[in-house]
C-alpha cells in the first residue's frame, strides 16, 4: 500500500530517505492548512519508521499489526498530544506528561514517536517546556509536530525542526481523487472547490450533509438578503444571532458570504481563477457585472473585519446589522 498521500509526494521521497540513509532526524514539524494531510503524512512516517513487514525501506505496509495500530493512533510507543477541543489550549502538563513518556525505551517498535498534534495550540509555557527535548532528544525518539504555520510556533521550536511545508492540491487533481473514490463528478467538482484543494477538509464535508444542507441555506439567504431592505435585513439578523451562542451562527454566516463576495470579486476582476462556490457560478457572475469590482472589494473586506471582530467583545447582532447595512441592493 505504501504511503498513499495525494499531492505530497516529494514529502513522502524525503522522509523515506531519510529511513533509507539512516538519518533519521530527531523532530518534523508539518505545517499548512487544517485538512492539508498534515496528520496523515505524519502517522505515515510513523509507520514507515516501525512498520515490521515494510515494502522496501522507508515503505510502510500498513497492513501489519504495528502499522494499523499506528493507523488508529493506538500503539503503546504512539504518544498523541493535543489540545482537548480543536481552538482549546495545549497546556504545560499535557507536554511534561509526554516528557516522562519519550524517558522509557520504546516496548517493542524500532522508535517511539510522539505525535503533537495542532500545536500552535500549545500556550508558551508548553513550547517552552517542549525544547528541552528538541534540544536533547532521548534516543530511539522521534518528535512529530502539527501546525498551521511555522510562523505560529516560537522560532526556537522551528528552528529544531525538520519543516515540510504542505499545500493544498490543484483542484483538477483533487476531484480526480475523489472521483476515484467513487463520488459522483458533480459531488466531486464541488467539494474540491469548497474544501479549497485540501483532501482531508473534502471527506469531512462530504461526510456531514447537513453542514453542506447549511451552506445551501445560508447562500440562498445571501442572495435574498441582497434584495431586502433594512427592515427586512434587521428582521433576518435578529434571528440569525438569537440566544447566549450567538457568535457561532453569525461566524459561520460571515464565512460563507466571505467566500461568495471573493468570488464575486474574482467574477468581476474578470482575471479567471476558479470560483470557490461553482454551483453558484451564474448567480455569482450576474452578481459580478451588477455590483462592479469596488462594491465587491468593499464587501470582501468588511466580512474580513467582522470575522476579526467577532473574536472580541463585540455584540455579534449590532456587527452583522453594521455589515449587512453596507451590502448594496440589487
């Protein structure tokens, strides 16, 4: 089966030489967007590195005891730290817990790995806690970090890490991936697009219809919203940032309109790159030639603004009326 990671294939060459040279470093930080494959290129590192039946060097069979373990992340010489909640913190316990871990030899695979996931969660007590073990790493253990961006990270963690930066696939190439998965073309054309090249992100969506169903909602919404008035627009605020949780709904909104006003903008800027939202390309190219490139520009940035602000303490019914309000009427 070998490593199997689609787009990544040079990262896949270089770690498998490092396995076949024997210069295994001691810690790799993945970065690039959530859904990018970062944690799947790390468990198959992990498996190449223990795997008891390996293809060639440095290739994984991912059939053998070790190797599905890992898969699951369960093998006693698999560490697996992260934060509790995906946005929490990865706190200083959680690393000196791990610390005492990476201390034993491994029970029965080549390495021990530990596996820190999303950890530009980690607050600075936990990073500054975790370079001592960059720094002087026990042996027979390899650190494997998650991040979005190196630049999230303090420089002094990158700086002892091996970083492989990975990028989200063509979108050409992703829909045949998923294609070969056994969606249908339609299927397989949208979630590439909405997933922004990004295999991971395409199988979650595709895997919670009714996030998709809400997208369809909140888009048709949109493009009702755009023909109200104020009266009709305060009314659909009010209901959409009802209750104690009412930043959750209005993000989520924010971000769907964010991602139908730049292709507005891309549609009016007329410079043919591919539309995040293809199932909505006619609505999205007459919206383009009606509200021009300024309008859209404007509309682009302040969702931007909002989406920033919401993480403060501002009343998320007044923002989303103030970002509406400046929405033209067409």
């Amino acid at each position: 089966m070998g490593w199997d990671v689609i787009g990544h294939e040079w990262a896949e060459q270089l770690l498998a030489g490092h396995i076949r040279r024997g210069d295994v470093r001691h810690a790799y930080l993945f970065t690039g967007p959530p859904g990018v494959g970062r944690r799947t290129l790390a468990l198959r590192f992990a498996q190449a590195l223990n795997c008891t039946s390996p293809l060639s060097a440095g290739q994984p069979c991912r059939a053998c005891r070790i190797c599905k373990q890992i898969e699951r992340m369960q093998h006693i010489d698999l560490s697996v730290t992260q934060a509790e909640r995906e946005g929490g913190t990865l706190k200083v316990e959680q690393v000196r817990e791990l610390q005492q871990a990476l201390a034993l030899l491994p029970y029965e695979a080549a390495y021990r790995v530990a596996l820190l996931l999303r950890f530009q969660e980690a607050n600075a007590n936990a990073q500054n806690a975790l370079l001592k073990t960059l720094e002087e790493a026990p042996a027979r253990v390899v650190l494997l970090l998650t991040a979005d961006s190196p630049d999230a990270l303090l420089p002094t963690i990158t700086s002892r890490c091996e970083v492989l930066r990975l990028r989200p696939l063509p979108f050409d190439l992703l829909e045949g991936e998923l294609a070969r998965r056994g969606l249908p073309p339609e299927e397989a054309r949208l979630l590439a697009h909405l997933s922004g090249g990004r295999l991971g992100h395409a199988l979650r969506l595709r895997a919670d219809p009714a996030g998709l169903e809400k997208r369809a909602d909140l888009l048709n919404d949109w493009l009702e919203l755009l023909s109200e008035g104020k009266t009709g627009r305060f009314a659909y605020v009010e209901d959409l940032a009802r209750g104690e949780r009412a930043k959750e709904p209005v993000r989520l909104a924010f971000q769907t309109w964010l991602s139908a006003w730049r292709d507005v903008l891309l549609a009016a800027a007329g410079d043919g790159l591919q539309l995040v939202n293809p199932d909505r390309e006619g609505e999205i190219r007459a919206l383009a030639g009606a509200v021009g490139l300024a309008q859209a520009r404007r509309c682009v940035r302040a969702l931007e603004r909002g989406l920033a602000r919401l993480d403060a303490n501002v009343n998320p019914r007044l923002l989303a009326e103030v970002v509406l309000m400046d929405w033209p009427r067409v």
